[in-house]
C-alpha cells in the first residue's frame, strides 16, 4: 500500500513538473540576449547585434514580476538583455535595463544609412513617399478631430544584397492608428529602396500586389 501510495505521490509531482506554465507570449525556446534598440510606442527596435538590424520592431512583453518603464524608456535608446521571439513579435522579460540616451534622430538614421547603403532611399524617405499617397493622407483626414493619431513606422527592412526590383529590396511601411492604450495596423505598403515604388500588402489573400491593383480593388 505505501509502495502504490509513493507512486503515486511521484506520478503527480512528475505531472506538476512537465504542465508548468510556460512564460505568455512565448515561443520557446528563443534566444536571450543582450541587445541595444530604440523603444517607440511599447515597440523595440533593434540595432545590436547586427543579425537583428533587419527585423520589424518587436513587441516588448515584461515578466509580470519585473516591471518595464513604458513611458520612462519612451523615445530613448536602451540596452536590455531578453527573450528575442521573431515568431511572435515580441520581446521577453527584459532584464538589466539601461538607458544610453535618445533614440537617433531622423537625420542620423538617414546619414547611417546612406553610409551602409550607398544608392539606396533612407528610411526617412520611405515613410514620406507613404504619407504622400492620397490614401494615407484620406486615412489621415479622417481622423482629424479625435483622439486617434495616425502613424507610420518601419517594420521591414530591405536586404543590403538585393536587387533593384527584387522583392527583398523595399522597406516594408506599417501605417496604423495609435488609439493612446494600443495601435492597430490600417495598411502595410512596400517601398522599393531604389526606385521609389510603391506595392501594397493584400492581409487577406497574404500577398503583395501593385498599388494600381489595390486601387482598382477599392473602387469596386
């Protein structure tokens, strides 16, 4: 009797060990690294180490037990060490927190990446080709007047090896609605980093198509 009881008191310790609830948000494993980015609305952008350069900005999850400065880190540019989930977009339970000072202004960013990138558009240059197409400004215009702003943010960036024309050689344009608490993605445009054009990303069939395309969709 007290061999089965043993057993069984070892069973459910073993049951308790293998459903112990893993970290929310959370594709395990992921890396744990020490990386240095720029922090914008909750978002983290990487800049080191260079293999994360190139990733959209990541969501930034605290650990329940280890609170996270939102609005003091707001702008600024930190160095934090945690979890770097690509499959989800977030960033983990960031650790060891440090500010280093501002984020990199647009003018930096742009001497940056002309530097790094001779021939290609900078960032800066992207955004402002969005924010000059008659959709964004109409999706701006309308929200004149409330407490939503609108926004723009990179959150692709284009391969240093790439091609003109190739779909690896545009920035990818996240235009969205910062509703204060959260922000929710209206559209997503592709900005060829050479020339300047301009494709639409279609969320419903998950492709990219000709902005001429999408245009014809809307007047349907």
């Amino acid at each position: 009797m007290k061999r089965k009881t043993l057993m069984a008191f070892c069973l459910a310790l073993a049951c308790l060990a293998f459903f112990e609830p893993m970290p929310a948000m959370a594709s395990l494993p992921v890396p744990v690294e020490p990386v240095t980015g720029c922090v914008k609305n909750a978002n983290m952008l990487i800049r080191d180490p260079e293999q994360y350069r190139h990733e959209r900005p990541l969501r930034i999850n605290p650990c329940s037990n280890i609170p996270f400065d939102f609005s003091g880190c707001d702008g600024k540019l930190i160095r934090a060490t945690g979890g770097i989930d690509l499959y989800n977009g977030t960033f983990v339970c960031p650790t060891d927190m440090e500010i280093i000072g501002d984020c990199p202004s647009a003018d930096e960013t742009a001497l940056q990446n002309k530097a790094t990138h001779p021939g290609m558009l900078t960032e800066a240059e992207a955004e402002k080709i969005v924010w000059d197409l008659p959709e964004v400004k109409a999706f701006a215009t309308r929200l004149n007047g409330t407490e939503v702003h609108p926004f723009t943010m990179i959150t692709g960036m284009p391969d240093a090896k790439a091609k003109p024309g190739e779909p690896a050689a545009a920035y990818e344009v996240y235009v969205g609605e910062d509703q204060g608490t959260h922000t929710v993605r209206v559209m997503t445009f592709l900005v060829d980093a050479f020339d300047g054009k301009v494709s639409f990303y279609d969320a419903v069939t998950d492709r990219v198509i000709p902005i001429e395309e999408y245009r014809r969709q809307v007047k349907q």
